[in-house]
C-alpha cells in the first residue's frame, strides 16, 4: 500500500513540475477532454453509469481494456474505434511528458548529490 502512495505522490509532484511547460498543459487537457467526452457519450448512448463509464473510457485509452464491458450498440462500437485511436496518441504523449519530468527531477537530484559531496570533500580519517 505504501509503493501505491509513493507512486500517487511522485505522479503529483511531475504534474506540478510539469505545469510550466505549455505542451503538458495542452496534453493534460486534451486528455481530460477525450476522458470526458467518452464518458458523457457511453452515459447517454450505451446507457451506462457514470462510474462504468469512466472506468471503460480510462481503460479504453490507456489500452488496457479488461473486456467486462463492452458497448452493445453500432454507434458505440464506432465510437470507441475512433476513440481508441485518438486516446491513444494522446495517453502516450501525456505520460511520455510524465516521465521526461520524474527522469529530469530525479537527475537534478543526484547531481545536486554530487555537488554536495565534492563541497564536504573526502572524508576525513
């Protein structure tokens, strides 16, 4: 349960990181937008719930797709072939940025390690 916290908590600190960066905030929004027109759409035409909804639009663009649901009508099944595509390229661009942030931090880190210890010098015997 711990790892799902650090986890959670280092995705938060790349969002903020990233929040300067205009790319991110086009992708982050774009990927709500998608998230939320698919959710509004499985509501209103497959007559899901909204809680369904939004589980089969995030695993629908994060490619997962567990199969437990499926849409039922033709216009359903159209929609989510062109909301795979679209969802897809998107996913990846905001979570590519996501790892550019945690990677570039975790960089900054070390050297900022490193020049720590060339300022204490060698250690004394």
């Amino acid at each position: 349960m711990i790892s799902l916290y650090i986890s959670v908590l280092r995705l938060i600190k790349a969002i903020y990181r990233s929040w300067n960066v205009p790319h991110f905030r086009a992708g982050l929004t774009l990927a709500v937008l998608i998230l939320l027109s698919g959710t509004i759409f499985y509501v209103r035409v497959e007559g899901w719930t909204w809680i369904d909804a939004l589980y089969f639009s995030a695993a629908t663009m994060s490619t997962v797709g567990y199969g437990d649901l499926a849409p039922q009508t033709d216009i359903g099944k159209i929609f989510t072939v062109i909301y795979i595509f679209m969802g897809i390229g998107v996913f990846v661009a905001l979570f590519s940025q996501f790892a550019r942030a945690l990677l570039k931090y975790e960089d900054q880190e070390d050297r900022e390690d490193r020049a720590d210890k060339k300022k204490k010098g060698p250690p004394s015997t």
